[in-house]
C-alpha cells in the first residue's frame, strides 16, 4: 500500500531591508566644506605667518624665474601652457604648506627649515609622484604647441602683442581658444583628479604613488560637489596671483595648501594607514 505524503510547504523569509552599506570614498562633503577649507587655511596661515610668507616669497621667486627664463631663451610662445601646468605640478610644491599645517595640529612649532626638509612617510615615493606630475605638465606644453599649429600652421609665434587679435578677431582663432579650451580642460580635471589628496597622503601615510594617485581620483569623483568648488577657488586665486604679477603667490599659494591638508583630513578616514 503506498502512503501519500503532502508535499512540504515553503516559507518565504520576510522581507526586510538591506544592511546600509559604506562607501569607501564617499564623505558626504558639500560646496559649504570647500570654504571652510580656505578659512582652515587662511587660519593656518596666520599662525605664525613668517614662515608660510617666506615659503611663498620662494615660490614666487622660483615663477617669477622661469618666466624670465622663457621670455630670455624665445620660448614665450609656451607662456601660456606654462602658466596652466603651474596648477599641476603646484600641490608637489605645496608639500611645505601641508607639513606646518600638519605641525600646527600637533602642537608642533613650524619654521621655514622644517617646511622646506619635509620627511614624508612614503619616502621617496612623493618624488615619483612629483616626477609623474612633472611629465603630464610637459605632455600637456606638448599638446599646446600641437594644437596650435593644427590651427595656424607651423609658422613662428606672433608674440603677446599680437596673439590677442590673432585668436579674439578670427574664427581660426576661435576655433583654436575652443579646441584648445577642451583640451586643457581634460588635462586639468586629471591631474587636479590624481593630485589633489595623492600628495598629502604620501606625506602623511606610508603608501606607493599609484595608490595614492587611484585613492585621490577616487575620493575626487565621489565628492564632486566639494572638489569643484575647491578646485574653481584655486583656479580664482591663481588668476588673482597671474594678475598681479605673480607677487600675490607670496600669500595665495601657501593658504591654498594649508586648505588642502584641511581637505585632506576632512576625508582622511577610511583611508590606507
């Protein structure tokens, strides 16, 4: 005789829902945050201010040469692309600012000695990632000069005195300052991308460049809001150093990297230690 079984029922589980997950790169950082960065900064910058104005003077020094330096040996023509690539070898040069920025939250006393011979934890990896910098700034002069003979032809550079009709009174011209535009767009927002928070962190945590660089980009994109405000204060300020002569680096550049070690702590946590 055979027994007939019924057939077990399933229970479905309630539905509840899912554990919150954490991102990694993501802060909750607002357009607000950037200001407070340059305020931190400003701040910084104040607390004994000889030495952060003596490390500017530096910087504009070293500007003020290698413009001299162009205009001595022709090279003019690349006056321009020059003064953009500054944007992106400055954090390496900014390592002075972050170091007493880092010291005035230890309690530690800054001179100018300690911000110039910075021991960064990742040794000599924050020279690789200065090295890096330095040949996209050069691959960026490169494309300049490319895409100016695109337009004009391999014919010699007017010189400043005349390059104003020749790109704002032609469609040539135009076509060029819109094509050359794009252009320094996508180098900027990559090397503003893979530097912004690459060299303090090198400076700060014992971590390879390529690391650093990816952690950057990361934490870049994943806190868009804040990182363009900072990056379009930055741009303000430069301009308003150009403007007047490069002198106005004595004081920008060194508020300008106290703001981006505040930056850098303010998205610190969770990172490679």
């Amino acid at each position: 005789m055979i027994e007939h079984t019924e057939p077990s029922q399933t229970i479905i589980p309630p539905v509840v829902s899912p554990l919150p997950i954490h991102h990694r790169w993501k802060r909750g950082l607002t357009s607000a945050d950037a200001f407070k960065w340059l305020a931190l900064g400003w701040r910084d910058f104040r607390t004994n201010p000889g030495p952060s104005i003596a490390y500017g003077f530096l910087v504009f020094l070293l500007s003020a040469a290698i413009v001299y330096g162009l205009f001595k040996f022709e090279l003019d023509y690349i006056l321009f692309p020059a003064l953009a690539g500054f944007m992106v070898v400055g954090p390496i040069l900014a390592v002075g600012p972050y170091a007493k920025s880092r010291l005035i939250a230890e309690g530690k006393p800054a001179s100018l000695f300690n911000m110039i011979f910075v021991r960064p934890a990742a040794g000599a990896q924050i020279v690789f990632t200065g090295v890096l910098l330095c040949l996209l700034m050069l691959v960026w002069m490169r494309a300049a000069v490319i895409v100016y003979a695109l337009f004009f032809g391999l014919v010699p550079f007017p010189g400043l005195d005349h390059i104003a009709p020749m790109l704002f009174s032609t469609p040539t011209g135009w076509a060029m300052l819109i094509v050359g535009s794009a252009v320094g767009a996508l180098f900027a927002a990559f090397s503003f991308g893979i530097s912004a928070f690459s060299i303090p962190m090198q400076l700060d945590q014992r971590v390879d460049s390529l690391t650093a660089m990816g952690s950057s980009m990361a934490l870049v994109w994943h806190n868009m809001a804040a990182m363009l405000t900072w990056a379009a204060i930055m741009l303000a300020l430069i301009l308003v150093s150009i403007a007047t002569g490069l002198l106005g680096l004595i004081v920008v550049f060194p508020v300008l990297g106290h703001g981006t070690w505040h930056a850098y702590r303010a998205v610190k946590e969770g990172l490679i230690a």
